[in-house]
C-alpha cells in the first residue's frame, strides 16, 4: 500500500479557539453583570439596553452558542481531520463556517440588546438570524460528512459518533422549534401557542442542553481526555453502550421542564421516567472518563490540564445526578421557578463546559504553537481560583432556593399566608451577592488563562499546517470472517446518520404527536378570548423587554401557589400564545392572573419606579416605556400573521383594529386621570398596562358567571 | 385519531428493534475490537519536520 502525503489545518482551529476564549469572556463579564444587577438593581443604569430582561438573554446565548459553539468546533476541526487521517473537506467550508458563526453571535448580541426576541429561552433569536444558523449549520455538516467520506481511516472513533449525533439532532432541534410566522424584518410569532409551544420549546431545551453541551463535549472528552493522560480511554465497549443509550434516552426527557405545568400528565410522567433512566449513560460516560485516568492520578497532581479534566467530568457526573433527581415530582415542585435550577445549570456550565474547554485549550494552544505551556503555576492557579468560584456559586444558590421554598410554602396557624413575595425576594438578596462575587472569581480564573495563554503563544511558533502520512482505504472493504455488526455501522457514516436520525425522531414523534392532535389534551374554554389589538401590542412588549427571565405565568396546583395567585393555570387558556409565556424562573412572582389585582395607576407607578410601589422590589425601572410609541403600523400585519396561525379575529378585523386599540387606549388614559396621572394614549407603557390588565381575567370571567348561574 | 395510535405503535416498534438489535450484538460478542481503536488515537501520524508546506 503507498502512503499519502497530506497536511492538517491548524489555522481553524486557532481561529474557533481564539473566538471561543473571546467570546466566553464577554458571556461571562455580562453573566457577572446581571448577577449583580439582581443584588443591586441600580446597576440596570435605566437604559433599555443595560437592563436585565435584554441582558440575561445575551449572557446564556453568548455562553452556550459562541462559547461552548466555539469551543466545539475548535475540538472538531483539531480532531476529526486527526481521527480520520485526512484533511477536512473543504477549507473554504471551513471558513465560512467560522466567519457566519462570528457574524450570528454579533447580530445575535445586538439585537437582543435592541429588543428583538422570540421570547422563548435559548431560542430567543429572530428568524432572519434562526435561517442564518441553518445555513451555517448545514455547511458545517456537509464539511464533516464530506471529511468523513474521503477518509483514509475506516474505523469511526467514538467521538466522530457523538460528533455526528450532535450535527443532527441540533440540526433538527432548532428547525421544529424555530417554526415562526414572520410579522415584519426581525418580528416573528411561533407557529405553536400555549401548552404545545411550551412542549416543543423544552423538547428542544432541554435536547439543546443534551446535544450542544453535553454530547459534543463527550466527543471532546473522548479525543483529549486519552490524549492528555497518554492512555487509551477505560473502556471502549463502554463507551459504545453508552453513546446509543444516551441519545436514545435523551430525546423524550424534555416534559421535566414541565412538571406540575398545564401539559398533560402522560406526557410530564414521560418525561420523569426518562430523565431518571438518563442517569445510567450519563454515569458510564463520567465513569469511563474518571476510569481512564486509572493508575495515572500521579499525573494530575503535576498537569494542570488533567486537574480540569477530572473536575469537569465530575462536575458532569454530579450535574447528570442531580438532573434526574430535580426530574422527581417532589423535588421539582421544591426547585422549579428557584434558584436551584440556575445552581444546577451552572455545575453542568462552569464545571463541565468550562473546565473541559479550558483543559482543552491548555494541551492545544502549546501544540499549535510548537512550545510549552507558559506556566503550569499560573494554570494550577487558575484551577483552584476557577474551583472556589463553582463553589461559592453554586452553595449560595442551593440555599437561597430552599429558602424561598420554606417561606413561600409556610402557611400561619390560622391558615393564611406567612410571607409576602417581597420577603423571599429580601432574604434571597444576600444569596444573590455571594453568587455574583462566586462568578466573578470564576471569570478572574478565566482572565488568568487569558494571559497564561497569549504567553504561551509568543513564546513559540505557530504550526500553520502539520504534514501526515497514510495509506488510502481499500477500494473493496472485504468484512472479515467474524465481522461484529456494530463495525457495519461504523464504516458508514450515511448510515449511522440516518439511523441516528431515527432515534432521535421516534422520540420526539412520541411525545409531540399525541398533543397536537388529540384535541382532548386541550380543553378549550369558551371564556377564553383573542387578545385585544392594544393588550396584542402590550404583550409584544411584555416580550421584548424579556419579563420572562423573571415572571412566570403558569400557576402550579399546590395550596401555597393557589393562595397566592390565585386559581392554578389550565391548558385551555393559553390556546391563543404564540409564543408561550411560562416562563422557567420566578425572580419576581407569578403573573397569569395579574389582571384585575391593582389599578392601573399602581402598574404605572410600578413600572417606572418599582420600589414606590413595592418596597425592597429588585426590579430595574423602565422609563422609556412612558417615551416610547406604540407601533400602531405594525398592528395590521400582527393581526393578520395571527389569524393565519389560528386565532379568530373576525374576518378584516385587521382593517379596523387600530380603531379599537385607541379606544382601549383612551380608556386607560382616562383610568390614569382618575388618579392625576396625565399621559399620552400612544405610549408603550399604556400597551403593557393593558396586557397585564388582561392576564388570567378572562378565566375569572368564567368563574363569576358559573357561580351565579348556581 | 387512530393515526396517532399507529404511528405511536411504530415508533416504539422500531425503538424496540433497537434494544434487541443492540442487545443480541451484547450478547454475541460482537464489541470484540475493542482494543485497537482507542489505542491508535494515540499516536500521531504526522511526520517530526514540521512547519513545511
């Protein structure tokens, strides 16, 4: 067999690794910023720009997207060429893949900042940038399906697998859930509503979490981990099982984000059985990675690179328990809307995608550059500095979560409420303090890094491209005698595609099907009725702003939650939601039966300035609410795109909807004046009054006639 | 509505499929290079000059 001559491209990969440090240490700034922001609200500056509900979308789109992304394609495009002995496919592929990649991230940032958002968490992108990422996906796809065909390796090594798997199902992921009806240039409504919105948008978060940060991380564990210890990973077998198991199990574990919630029963005990069978792949690929470092645990007391290994796949085991555990009904009903969520999503984020990136990036910036790591001390500093920040990120935030569990849940003796929101929210502050100073030690880790890093590039040389040698594959591949059918797979990457495709499919197939067409699941109410044109505006804006990082609207059946917001939610009254607004996190509380509670002078007092009428409130202010116009323009085209996606406004309603928009306006208006407040009718702020006039009032309505007709 | 039933049916038919499949290769033996692989990951190809275009 003649040998080849072939190079590998170092250029890639330093660009996605530059890209990837880059961006993780603007996400993490800005992480740090609206941790704070919490403690102080000051820190919001009142600027729409500057304020949390644009921010904290900005701070996990930069981390997962542009960090971990980057930090996956510079693992791929080191890897794969390496593993299969041949060059990636196409260099111009390449480049278009890292340049559309940076230029999504940057348009991503902005307009987050400017407003524009889908309003569904970690897809919250506008279409014009969801048909961007497509396209930058499928050419990143076709240069490892194209890399894989033309290699001179026949075995696929398992990260190539878990490569592969993550292209997929990413790939289909972000297609479902970014079904949208475009209203204008970066204004789109999500083709589902209500209770199968929120369905297919935690099937995709959750498989997000599953195939962006974990599976493709796998891969790069499996690559870098054996590379830097210098042995073979534990066991192959295992790693195989596991792969299958993992994706097979992954895909129907989404109904946890739903516990309690207005989703069918079947679907949310779905989701529970799953998630606790997930936790036997996600240890056996913690234990294969921990395993691997068998008898060589010398080396991690010397090499720092080890060190960030072994506590990230720690951090991954701990997080892989602690997910199916929080999947418990019990348990969930304790850490849903709580700050034990955002605790356990950080273990898996600093602990796993952090430290795995760092680790990888201390073994591959010297390679690149032909030298040594710069220092080791600064490293193994940046390892304990990096630790101590998980930590005091995480306890405060476990802590603060059963906090607010006890004083939210405690009733008095003579059966009434024992404390007021504000109370939870004043004693969580503190909680909220130490996370923010954990994270910024977590960041000044990283910054070490930074340094330790761009030393270590001046000190050595960069390798543009390294030469390599191998034999091409055989034309006919005769399967030995005693072939395992597994090899069959393995050998054809268009196989394991499509079968992998398959898997994943059946599983949201499953789930999905059932709920939209059995109309059964969603019991309609007669009582619930299409938005108003202004209350349509208002909540836009409601969207916009982002009051979903912190205000849920979705009331769980438990005494504690009854008593105070009021009667739980039903599926039947979010049937007109495009998009869902749950929300997943109650920073402030609950809002599905706001409507009705205060006049509409307190929400105006509210809005602009929170603490008058709320003492201790952390909420930031929104005074350009009250600057701002109405886009009155836009009010066709949004009733239109509506009734295509099945809400019944009457047939031209669009034509005279402005008309009942001023009406409604001029009401409010009038309401202000009552209590001396004067403003224009045109403002944003009278919109959003409306739309949180009108939340959960049309159940009410429902309520008061059936008891009058007893 | 007996569409979802059918296509429920066939997705765990074929989930199923899966399991065996998975777990006759198990039981078979058929993992039996499990040795090469992960073994050959660790040595590098490339040749010592580096640097060279």
């Amino acid at each position: 067999m003649e040998l080849q001559k072939f190079y590998y491209d170092n250029k890639i990969p330093k660009l996605f690794a530059i890209a990837c440090i880059f961006w993780g240490v603007i996400g993490m700034l800005v992480g740090v910023l609206i941790a704070f922001q919490l403690a102080f609200p000051v820190l919001n500056f009142g600027i729409e720009y500057t304020t949390f509900g644009r921010v904290r979308p900005i701070h996990t789109n930069a981390v997962i997207f542009a960090f971990v992304g980057n930090g996956i394609f510079t693992g791929v495009y080191y890897s794969l060429p390496r593993l299969l002995k041949t060059p990636m496919w196409s260099n111009a592929l390449s480049k278009i893949h890292f340049w559309g990649w940076q230029l999504i991230i940057v348009a991503a940032a902005l307009s987050l900042a400017m407003g524009y958002t889908s309003g569904k968490e970690y897809a919250e992108l506008e279409w014009p940038i969801d048909i961007a990422i497509t396209l930058i996906w499928v050419a990143f796809g076709i240069n490892i399906f194209g890399t894989i065909l033309t290699r001179r390796e026949r075995h696929l090594y398992v990260a190539i697998w878990f490569f592969i798997a993550s292209w997929v199902t990413i790939a289909m992921l972000h297609i479902v859930n970014s079904f949208e009806l475009p209203v204008s240039f970066m204004k789109s409504y999500s083709w589902y509503a209500g209770v199968q919105d929120a369905l297919v948008q935690w099937w995709y978060g959750h498989n997000a979490v599953a195939f962006f940060l974990t599976t493709p991380y796998l891969g790069l564990m499996y690559y870098f981990l054996p590379k830097a210890a210098g042995r073979p990973v534990y066991s192959y077998k295992l790693s195989i099982v596991h792969f299958w198991s993992l994706i097979f199990l992954y895909i129907w574990a989404g109904p946890h984000h739903l516990l309690y919630t207005a989703l069918p029963d079947w679907a949310q005990s779905l989701g529970t059985a799953f998630s606790i069978m997930l936790l036997l792949p996600s240890w056996g690929g913690m234990l294969n990675g921990l395993f691997t470092l068998r008898g060589a645990w010398d080396k991690v007391r010397e090499d720092p690179v080890l060190k960030f290994f072994v506590v990230a796949v720690t951090c991954y085991g701990m997080a892989t328990f602690e997910g199916p555990m929080l999947s418990l009904k019990n348990v969930n009903a304790i850490s849903h809307y709580s700050d034990w969520t955002i605790a356990h999503v950080h273990i898996g984020a600093l602990g796993w995608n952090g430290f795995l990136t760092f680790g990888m990036m201390y073994w591959l910036i010297p390679k690149l550059f032909d030298t040594k790591l710069y220092s080791k001390k600064l490293a193994a500093t940046h390892f304990w500095i990096g630790t101590l920040g998980i930590i005091l990120y995480a306890i405060p935030m476990y802590w603060a979560a059963f906090r607010s569990y006890f004083m939210l849940s405690a009733f008095t003796p003579e059966g009434q409420l024992q404390y007021q929101f504000i109370d939870v929210v004043q004693t969580v502050v503190p909680f909220y303090v130490l996370r923010a100073l954990g994270g910024t030690l977590y960041l000044a880790g990283v910054l070490i890094m930074v340094y330790n890093l761009i030393k270590t590039a001046k000190q050595g040389s960069f390798v543009a491209t390294e030469a390599a040698e191998a034999a091409p594959l055989t034309k006919q591949y005769v399967a030995p005698a005693k072939a395992h059918w597994h090899s069959f797979i393995e050998r054809k990457p268009i196989t394991l595609l499509v079968l992998s495709l398959i898997v994943v499919g059946i599983g949201g197939l499953v789930e999905m099907v059932p709920t939209f067409l059995i109309k059964s699941n969603i019991p309609t109410l007669s009582s619930v009725k299409p938005y108003t044109p202004l209350e349509l505006q208002g909540r836009d804006i409601y969207i916009s702003e982002g009051c979903y990082n912190c205000h849920s609207q979705m009331i769980r059946p438990f005494r504690y939650e009854v008593a105070r917001y009021g009667d739980y939610s039903k599926a039947g009254e979010f049937v007109y939601d495009h998009p869902f607004q749950w929300g997943s996190k109650r920073t402030g509380p609950d809002l599905a039966r706001e409507g009705g509670k205060y006049p509409d002078s307190w929400h105006f007092n509210h809005m602009i300035e929170p603490v008058s009428m709320s003492p201790g409130s952390i909420m930031p202010t929104y005074p350009w609410l009250y600057e701002k116009q109405i886009d009155i323009a836009s009010t066709k085209s949004k009733i239109y795109a509506m009734r295509k996606l099945g809400v019944p406004y009457p047939k031209n309603y669009e034509a005279v909807a402005n008309d009942d928009l001023k009406k409604q306006a001029d009401g409010i208006v009038e309401n202000l004046r009552k209590d001396k407040i004067n403003i224009k009718s045109d403002k944003q702020i009278i919109a959003l009054i409306a739309y949180l006039q009108r939340l959960g009032k049309d159940i009410k309505a429902e309520q008061s006639s059936s008891t009058k007709t007893q | 509505m007996s569409i979802i039933i059918l296509i429920a049916a066939v997705s765990i038919l074929i989930a199923g499929g899966f399991l065996i499949a998975f777990l006759w290769g198990v039981k078979d033996g058929q993992f039996d290079d499990d040795f090469a692989p992960p073994n050959r990951i660790l040595f590098d190809d490339t040749i010592k000059t580096k640097n060279q275009k």
